[in-house]
C-alpha cells in the first residue's frame, strides 16, 4: 500500500509544481502563494519519499525471504534427489544406476541418516546370509544380507566389493 501511497502523493507534487510553473508564466501569482505551493511541494516530497523508503525496505525483506526459500527448496530437492538414488532392501542400501540396476549393498543406517552410501565391511557368512559391519557409527554397525542377494560377495572373501544386480525386482 505504501508503494500506491508514495506513488500518488508524487503525482500530486509534480502537479502541483507544473501549476506553479504555469502561474508564474502569466505573472498572475503573488509571492506568497509560490512560497505556500513550494512549502507544500516540499511536503508532499517529503511524504512520498518515506513512503518509497518503507517499500525499499519491504522489497528487501521480501527477497530474503525469497532467498531463504530458494535455499530451502535447493535443500529438499538435493534430498530428494538423494532419496530417488537408493532404495533399502534385504537389510541394506542399494543405489539405483542410471540402467535401473543396483548396485551394493550399502549400510542401511548411514543411508538413511546422511543419505551417502557408505561401503560396509564383508564379515562372515552366516547360514543364507553374509554379515557386513559398518564403522562409520559410535558403534560398529551390523547387517544382514541374504546370500542370493549377495551374489558374488558371498563367494569372494577377499574385498567387498558392490553389486550389480540388473532388472532389480525392487524398481
């Protein structure tokens, strides 16, 4: 509203200076008149002036507020984005290729606290499932992992490596 206000008392200045201008044009004006019509321009300045200035200063609280958004939307977006990249099944993360593969596993835990897939450490086999630990935690983090999941992890103790599983039932 203030924006209208400064706006309308600054047309009615520029007016009201124009029917000087033409008043002294003629000569028809008294001294005392020009002074009053002055004082009341400066007035009407004045006014429209500090009208402006609250407006300046509502326009730049709007756009922090408008950036504060933006950078809240660019936040939920990033983790959104994160959260399209993996999905948590068979007690671990798996992260999503670009083909809709998998590939992993990953610790469930690190991937739903912080959404980064934190390669887990290959412990032993355990019956149908192959334990992995996960040191990125106060505690060590186990996990177990179906061996037909697991595929090749299972059968090469020597370094955990991730998996890729095309035609992921999961998609």
């Amino acid at each position: 509203m203030e924006l209208v206000t400064g706006l309308t008392v600054l047309k009615t200045a520029s007016d009201l200076t124009t029917r000087i201008r033409e008043a002294l044009g003629s000569r028809e004006v008294k001294l005392d008149e020009v002074v009053a019509r002055i004082i009341e321009v400066q007035g009407l300045i004045s006014d429209g002036r500090t009208a402006l200035i609250e407006v300046q200063e509502q326009l730049l609280g709007k756009n922090r507020e408008i950036f504060a958004l933006e950078q809240e939307n660019r936040s939920f977006q990033e983790q959104l984005t994160k959260k399209r990249q993996g999905r948590i099944h068979d007690n671990a993360a798996w992260k999503i290729l670009d083909d809709d593969s998998e590939e992993g596993p990953y610790c469930p835990n690190c991937y739903e606290k912080t959404r980064n897939f934190i390669q887990p450490t290959r412990g032993s086999l355990n019956g149908e499932s192959v334990i992995f630990f996960c040191t990125d935690h106060e505690k060590v983090f186990y996990f177990r992992v179906p061996i037909a999941v697991c595929g090749e992890v299972a059968s090469d103790r020597s370094k955990p490596v991730p998996i890729r599983r095309p035609g992921s039932p999961w998609a």
